[in-house]
C-alpha cells in the first residue's frame, strides 16, 4: 500500500515533464475551445443542436478526447520506460510490476480526463442540455471507467510486445475508426434510438459498462500471466 501512495505521486511527475502530454493537451484545448464555440453558435442562433445530438455529441467527444490523450500516454511513458529500460530500473528495485501498471494507468486517466470533465461542465451551460445532476455524474463516470480500462489494458498489452511500433500504430487505427464510426452513423443510430425509444443516455451508460466488462475480460487473461521475470525478460524495440 505504501508503495501505491509513492508509485500515485511520482507518476504524475513523469507524464507532466513528457513534451508529447503537454503538446498533445494544447492542441485538445484549442480544438475544444473552438469546437465549444461552434456548438454554443448553432445551440443558441439557429437552434440546430437538440438534446439527443447533443449527447451523443459530447459523449463521442469525451470518450474521444479520454482515449487519444491516455493512449499517447501509453506510448510516451510506458513504451519509452520500456525501450529505455527504465521499468526493468523500477523492478529491480522491488517494485511489484502490477502495482507499478495500476499506478501508470490510474494516473494517465486522471490527466486525460481534465479536459474532457472541464468541456462536459461548459455544456451543461447549454439550454439543449437536459441532463440531471445522477445522469451527468453516470455519464463522466462510466466513460472515465472505460477510459482507465483501455489505458490499464494497453499498458500491460506493449509490455508482452517486441515490436513496439505495432502497439502505436495499433492505437491510431483504432481510435480513427472509432470516430469514423461515430460520425459516419450518428443520424442512423438517433434515428433508430427516436423509432425504438429507446432512451439515449441508458443506451450510452449501457454502452459504457458493456465495452468496460469485455476490457476488463481481455485484461484478466494478461493481466494473471503478468510477471516482473517476465517483462525483463522481453526485449523491446522500436519496430
């Protein structure tokens, strides 16, 4: 437990001095800002935004923005630690491998949800909102958890892995297929939730719990095979 504490407060030090975090957080703040006032334009001016596309809008938006910060995290922290045999450092000196993942990851959340929390406060603001305070609190929560799941699961995935380009490039194919997906079908699926009715704020918390269980089953099948021998013993290279 102990060791927790000190792992929880030496880890943000790490990502705060990472020049990719820091870049990567402008950029989200920018592109949130403007994206904000484009929203708040057509909400207020032309009334284009209702609640439904609203949600969607920011839960996309969260869940996005969550997973494109810890995800490059994991590469500048974790597969660098790994290729500059930092972590094989840390384990040396007794710490426990899984204590020193959960550690990672717990923080990489934490830092890559300020963002996301901070544009979710800025639309409650919005008179399409319509959210309750449990459903706001549902809806950062779930898709916090989910983030954490799928940072947690990538860390202890690019340990097992020689070819540590693959794991960055496995990320970026992914989350682009991801807001592909949202953007290319959002009219299908409102128009299928309005016909249904189906309640949307369910169907996402839903939607959050279900993506965080097969997570958390992919991670269990790692995560007991998990070893400090064994990630020493795996060589990483940057190919």
């Amino acid at each position: 437990m102990k060791d927790q504490k000190l792992l929880n407060k030496a880890v943000p030090s790490m990502i705060w001095h990472s020049r990719d975090y820091r870049f990567n957080s402008l950029l989200a703040l920018v592109f949130s800002g403007v994206f904000y006032l484009g929203v708040y334009y057509l909400s207020q001016v032309s009334g284009w935004f209702g609640s439904d596309p609203l949600l969607l809008l920011i839960w996309a938006l969260m869940l996005g923005m969550g997973l494109l910060l810890g995800t490059s995290m994991v590469v500048d922290v974790t597969v660098k630690d790994k290729l500059s045999h930092r972590l094989d450092f840390f384990l040396a000196s007794g710490i426990d491998i899984k204590s020193l993942m959960l550690a990672y990851s717990l923080q990489m959340c934490r830092f890559s949800m300020v963002i996301p929390f901070a544009l979710l406060m800025a639309f409650v603001f919005l008179p399409a909102f319509e959210l309750g305070f449990l459903s706001i609190l549902g809806l950062f929560g779930s898709t916090a958890i989910l983030v954490f799941m799928t940072i947690l699961y990538f860390n202890v995935l690019v340990l097992g892995q020689k070819h540590l380009k693959f794991v960055k490039y496995l990320l970026f194919i992914s989350l682009n297929l991801l807001i592909y997906g949202m953007g290319s079908f959002s009219n299908q699926f409102l128009q299928f939730l309005a016909n249904h009715h189906i309640a949307l704020s369910s169907l996402v918390l839903g939607l959050n719990v279900c993506l965080t269980l097969v997570l958390a089953g992919l991670l269990a099948l790692k995560w007991r095979h998990l070893s400090k021998e064994g990630v020493i013993r795996q060589e990483g290279t940057w190919s």
